[in-house]
C-alpha cells in the first residue's frame, strides 16, 4: 500500500508546478531516500552507487545513446507521425530556439539534475518495488518492465500521444539497458544523457 502511494507521488506530485524544474527533483529524491531508510534501504538497494561509474559506463551510455537518438529521429518518429499520431509538443522548449544561453543552462540541469533523478525514480526505484510485488515469478522482470514504462511515459504525457507512444519505445529500451548492465543505473543514466543531449541540439538549431 505504502509502496502504491509512494510511486504515485512521484509520478504525479512534479505535475503540479508548486516548485521549479531545478527544485522538484531534489524535494522528491529526498522524500524517496526518507522512505528507503524507514524501509532499512538506500540509493545503492535500488542501483544508484558512485562507486559504478567507470570509463566503460560513459563510453557505452554514449555510443548508445547517440545511435538511439539518431534511429529516433529520422526513424522511430516519422513512424510513429505516419502512423496518425501527433507530432511531439515541443511548447516547453521554444526558449532554446537559437539561444545559446538557454540550451546551455538546460543541457547542464539535464545531466547534472533531471537525467539522474529521472532514472534514479524510474528504474531503481519504481522498476525494483514494482518487481519485488511479483516475487520469484518468472515473468516478474517483464510485468515490472511494462509497468515501469507505462508510468515513465505517463509521466511526459504533457508532450502528446505521439510522444508518449515514443517515449514508452524508449523506456522499454532503458529497462533492457538495466537488464544487460546488471541493475548498473550509470549505463542508463549516460545512455539517457546523450539522447537527450541529441535531442535538445536539434531543437536549439531549430529542426525540431
């Protein structure tokens, strides 16, 4: 029941707007770390360790990353256009439109801040209480992957159906990552990294 509400929140509470895009991240990651300590866990239990990260983590984040962002882009996307569903709202981000200050500003809120909470909330938190409901099932992994990314894509329904379809593509993708690299959030953090990096430069230079 706790775990229910507690995945709720995070999925639902940054949809409010009480607080800012820099602040929210940090007020939720700290609600979560409380609600792991009263449970006898931490960032580690869940798959977020610093002592993770290594060379080969960035290199495969970034080689990854970039293919996806490029097979999204002038594969994935017109698919899903042809396919009648809306392009993506882009709204949010009309202040990056050829301003070098505002593409700097959110590119470094994107690594340093929302990328890590993003994927610390997504698959280490909601993705291992979800699957620990499903015991030793063997079809726990996938149940818990398909509900995992139905929420992730949820979560950016303010983007449209067409995003939403995409996006829950890309979380799919993401919990294959975290089933290859063995729980390892630091593939999947650099992975969503340098997508989204690819994304936002497109949208700077104004092709998206």
């Amino acid at each position: 029941m706790w775990d229910i509400l507690m995945i709720a929140f995070v999925v639902i509470f940054p949809h409010f707007g009480v607080l800012p895009m820099f602040a929210y991240p940090i007020f939720v990651l700290l609600i979560v770390w409380g609600y792991l300590k009263i449970n006898n866990q931490n960032f580690s239990t869940i798959g977020f360790r610093f002592s993770d990260i290594s060379v080969r983590s960035f290199l495969y984040g970034t080689l990854t990353g970039l293919l996806y962002a490029a097979l999204a882009y002038w594969l994935l996307d017109p698919l899903i256009a042809k396919l009648g569903f809306k392009p993506a709202n882009l709204s949010d981000f009309d202040s990056l439109h050829h301003h070098f200050f505002n593409y700097l500003l959110l590119m470094m809120l994107a690594w340093v801040l929302v990328i890590p909470y993003e994927e610390i909330i997504f698959r280490g938190f909601i993705f291992t209480r979800v699957k620990v409901w499903f015991g030793n099932s063997k079809h726990a992994f996938i149940i818990s992957a398909l509900i995992t990314s139905v929420l992730f894509a949820l979560y950016h329904c303010q983007e449209g159906t067409g995003a939403v379809l995409q996006i829950f593509i890309f979380a799919l993708f993401q919990v294959w990552l975290y089933k290859k690299f063995k729980g390892n959030l630091w593939y999947l953090i650099f992975f969503h990294a340098w997508y989204d990096s690819f994304m936002l430069t497109a949208i700077y230079l104004g092709y998206m």
